[in-house]
C-alpha cells in the first residue's frame, strides 16, 4: 500500500505544505493509521506505535520521517486517521471481565495529540478524546481493585504524551522584571487546558488512589518522571502551576523512596533560579510545598535541612522578583525558627546580608518577615545579632518612605519584641536613640511623627537615666557635627579666596593636605 502510495507522489514537495499540520497530529496520525487498518485500536501494533510515540515525543518521531517523502506520506494519511477516530464503548456496555482491556484501549487512543492553536480544527475529535479522558477519571476513581503493573504502564505512557512537552515561549523573557509590575502581566494561558486539566486530574487520581500500590507505582513514577513533572512547573499557566503543587506534595506524601531526590530537584531549581537566570514561574508553588515538608521535619533537624534553609532559602531574598513568592518564602524560613530557635541568628544575619538598599516596598516586606522571626526568638539567639539589627532598624527608622519608618516602629507593638527589646535596653536604646530624635523633630509624616513619640516614651519610661544619657550624648554629637560643618564651610570659602586671588595671575592654588581628625 505505503508503495501504491509513494507511486502517485510527485519528487518534490514544498516545506510549507509539509509543515501544514501540527506535528503532534501528524506523528500521532503515522501510528494510528496502521491500527485503522487492522480495525483494532487495542491491538498488539497499534500499542507498540502508540509507545514509540510517549516515550520518544514528537521530537523523536520527526527524527525518524527524515525523508520529505515519509512526512508527505504522514500529511497525507492524517485525514484518514481522524476520520476514523471515534469514541470507543463505554464501560457501562461491556462485561466486567472486559473493562481492564477496554481501559487500556482508552488510554491508547488518548495518546493522540491535536492542535489546540486553530479552534476550528478536528472539533469532533477533540471532543471525542475530552469526552474518553472523563470517562477514564471516573473509572479509576471507581476502582475498587489494585491497579496491575500493565495497566500502570499504560496510564504512565498516556500522561507522559499529553504532559511532557516544551513550554510555550514567553514574549516578557527579555523584558526586565519589575518587581510590583508582575503581577499586573496577564499570565499566558495554555490552549490545551481542555484536555490538559482532564490529564492532570486523572494523574491526581491515580496518585491518591488506594489502590495505587507505591511499591508497583515507583517503577513508572520514577526519578525522570518527576524530574519532568518539575520542569513543567515553569508553566505560564497558573491553573497548570495549581496542579502540578497538589499532584507533587501527594507524590512526596505517598513515595517516600522518592523524598531525598525531590528535596534536592527542588533545591537545583533555586540554585539556578538565584544565581544564574532569576526567570521562574514557579517559585510560589515550589515554597508552598515545602513549606508542607518542613512543617513535617523530626526534631532535631538534620544538618541536611539546616544547609538548605542557609544555601536556598535565605539566598531566594536576592532576586529582584521576590515579591511574587514573599508570602511563601516568609513561612518556610519562620517554620525553620520555630522548630529549631538556635537558627534564629543565622536567618536575621542572613536578612540582613540581602537587605534592599534602595527598593523600599521590599523593605517593608523584609521588616514583615523579620517581625514573623523575632516572634519565634529566643533571647539567647536575640542577644547574638541585637547590634547589627538594631543598626538596621535605626536605619528604617529615619527613612524619608514613611511606609519604610511605620513598619519598623510597629515592632514596638509587637508584646514578645518589645519584652526583647526591653531586656536589652541598654544596648539597643543608645543605637536607635539618635533616629528617634530626629524623627520626633522633623520627619513630614504626620503618622511616623506620633509613632515615634510612643517609643520614645516607652524608653524613657523603662530606664529615664540611660534615656537622659543618650539625650545628652547626642547634643553633644550634634554639635560636634556642627563644629565639623563649620570648619568645612571656612575651609571652603578660603579656598574660593585664594582661588580669586590667583585667577588674575593664573598661578596654581596650592593646599596643604589637611587631614580632618577622627573622632572616637
């Protein structure tokens, strides 16, 4: 037949009527034609082309119709393949002993692809293979007996074909991100969906089914097969991201032999993500889950969890996209604290290792997270990393953003910070003392201006000498600094007097160098 055919064909051929079809379609019409000639969607043939073409993808069935003739051949035999893809019976008409086989045929025919770019293209048969996808859900929600390694396999190849495949290019990858302007963006949604999800929820299904035996199962959901569940996280898609977190959280939940290796994928993808392309969707979705995880780690931690919150986590405050998995962030590094308070020093330290300097809506988000650490420190840890933070608080405390200002006095209302602060009065008081002051006598926000006196007022409650000290040590600054500037200013104006004086004779100035005296 394949030579009656090649007979009628012309030598040459243009690319473009070659390329005219989806390849998907087009590799997926080459195997199932075969089948609709022996009539038998279910047969031997029919379940060996329909392998080749999840286990290799489209890719690899273009590499093996190298020939332009071949293609032809396939362009050619695509419309009889869809005209013969029709529904198959439904569960209900055949006998019990016969369901196992009917589902396996079910599956088979799934695994034919359709183009989702042209809405007008092969609506019957997209409709048909929905339809067959429900059909498959409810069956395997229905089982009431252990899945066989066969049926497994097949389930695995048809998700595989529908699943795996190269994410959509994205028009923003060259775009800078900026950081609040994100989630303006309208995400890309997949055209697929309609099939898509149907694939996702039956994967879902299979997962959480009880009659999914783990130890069978691992075979098939292996360490490629989750590996490429992770890939997809980098979806546009947000419905995609949605079940891709569930179906994953129920894999590590049910195949523990898979914990280590899903821990560690995950950690490679924030490595990348940090250091070298800072270009990932899926951020958000990888946190929630391991904000799960970590919430379930025994006690004592392992050194494993601890280098991982170090090397991953505290690092994810870098990027400048961080506001699109803040929320999610904060959580895993506050379970962290509270499940093991000695971390506290190390994740403060490393917040303020990456404080923004000039991105001030990210610093609120970063004074947030630390109120949600302090919470969970003990005064051990306090005590350790009390200089340097309270330097950096004093530091928000004068900023000009007054959301930057008010979310760092909110501490003081914050009863276990405050009880912290108070018992290092001594120290804290002479580092934010001079950011008080200045605040309390000019900062234009009306709300940082009250909120600065109530602290200023606990402090002089709590210890009025050490208050009265600060007060005059910063006079006596500030008129230091008063001297310095006055100094500066008749050095300058000296200089602008010789300057005048030579200029008629164009004589060079020369200044002796006059170090400034540091002050201790």
């Amino acid at each position: 037949m394949f030579k009656q055919i090649l007979s009628k064909i012309p030598r040459k051929s243009s690319k473009s009527s070659e390329n005219r079809e989806h390849k998907s379609v087009s590799n997926a019409s080459s195997n199932a034609s075969s089948s609709v000639r022996k009539s038998d969607v279910g047969s031997n043939k029919s379940s060996s082309n329909q392998h080749n073409l999840g286990a290799n993808g489209a890719s690899s069935a273009g590499q093996n119709q190298g020939k332009k003739a071949s293609k032809t051949v396939d362009s050619m035999m695509n419309g009889l393949m869809l005209s013969s893809y029709e529904a198959l019976p439904s569960f209900r008409d055949v006998p019990t002993s016969e369901r196992q086989s009917l589902f396996i045929r079910k599956l088979q025919m799934c695994c034919v692809l359709f183009d989702f770019h042209d809405p007008t293209k092969n609506l019957r048969e997209k409709e048909v293979k929905r339809q067959t996808l429900l059909e498959l859900v409810d069956y395997i929600s229905s089982a009431n007996g252990k899945f066989s390694e066969n049926v497994m396999q097949e389930m695995i190849k048809m998700v595989s074909v529908n699943l795996f495949r190269s994410l959509a290019a994205q028009p923003r990858e060259n775009k800078v991100i900026e950081a609040f302007d994100v989630e303006d963006e309208e995400p890309l949604m997949d055209a697929s969906w309609p099939h898509l999800q149907i694939v996702y929820e039956f994967l879902l299904r299979f997962v959480a089914s009880p009659e999914t035996d783990a130890k069978l199962a691992k075979r098939y959901v292996d360490h490629s097969f989750v590996l490429k569940l992770l890939d997809l996280f980098d979806s546009e898609d947000p419905r995609e991201r949605e079940y891709l977190k569930t179906i994953l959280h129920r894999i590590y939940g049910k195949f523990m032999v898979h914990r280590p290796y899903i821990r560690k994928a995950i950690n490679n993808i924030f490595y990348q993500f940090i250091f070298e392309t800072e270009k990932h969707n899926g951020i958000a979705e990888l946190l929630e889950i391991l904000g799960s995880i970590i919430n379930g780690f025994a006690l004592p931690l392992k050194e494993e969890h601890k280098l991982f919150l170090v090397r991953a986590l505290i690092p994810l405050h870098r990027p400048r996209c961080l506001p699109m998995y803040h929320q999610q962030l904060s959580y895993c590094i506050t379970q962290f604290v509270e499940k093991d308070c000695k971390l506290a020093d190390s994740v403060i330290r490393g917040l303020l290792k990456y404080w923004p300097i000039t991105n001030s809506s990210k610093e609120v988000m970063f004074l947030s997270e630390l109120e949600e650490v302090l919470e969970a420190t003990q005064l051990p840890e306090f005590q350790r990393c009390v200089v340097p933070l309270f330097r950096q608080i004093a530091r928000c405390l004068n900023s000009s953003h007054f959301q930057v200002a008010e979310r760092a006095l909110f501490l003081w209302n914050n009863d276990h910070i405050e009880n912290l602060i108070k018992q290092n009065c001594k120290v804290i008081l002479p580092i934010v003392f001079p950011a008080l002051e200045k605040n309390a006598r000019n900062h234009w926000n009306q709300a940082v201006h009250s909120l600065t006196l109530n602290v200023r007022k606990i402090f002089s409650d709590l210890d009025p000498e050490l208050f009265e000290e600060c007060s005059l040590k910063f006079q006596e600054d500030e008129s230091k600094e008063e001297e310095v500037k006055a100094k500066r200013e008749a050095t300058w104006k000296k200089l602008e007097e010789i300057a005048a004086g030579k200029a008629k004779t164009s004589e060079p100035v020369l200044v002796p160098l006059i170090l400034p005296a540091r002050s201790l």
